[in-house]
C-alpha cells in the first residue's frame, strides 16, 4: 500500500489537476500509480513538467524514453 502524505493531498489540490493523457495511455502501471502521480496541472499539456508530483515527473520521462529506444529498430540479429 502506497502512503498517502496528507500534506501533498493539501499541497495540491486534485481537483486543480487532470489526469495525464500521455502516461494515461502508455503507461501500463498508471491505475497502480499514487493519484497525484496520475496529474498534471489543469490547464497544462502533458508533459512531464506539468506533472504535479516528482514521482509523476520521473515515470513520465522514463515512459518518453522508453518509447525513443522503440522506436530505434532492432538490426541486431
Ligand atoms: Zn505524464
């Protein structure tokens, strides 16, 4: 179970946020994510900045950068 820090449920307000389309859709985890690692500020694009939690910041970036180096084929048998 994750913990919830109640200063971080004050520091930013879920309702002033929206859920992150990017990790939303690549991020096969996200459901298990900590609520506030799901949000990017309202308003905001996604991307990983506008992510409201450093945790949320991380797996995002690691979701671009995983799909860079899919992106790059496979020439080695
Ligand atoms: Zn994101």
């Amino acid at each position: 179970m994750e913990h919830i820090d109640p200063f971080l449920i004050h520091r930013f307000d879920t309702r002033s946020g929206r859920l992150c389309d990017f990790c939303r859709e690549l991020d096969p985890d996200f459901g298990n994510r900590h609520p506030l690692d799901q949000m990017v500020g309202s308003g905001r694009k996604a991307i990983a900045s506008a992510h409201l939690t450093e945790d949320g910041y991380v797996r995002h970036r690691m979701l671009e950068l995983r799909r860079m180096t899919a992106r790059v084929p496979l020439t080695a048998a």
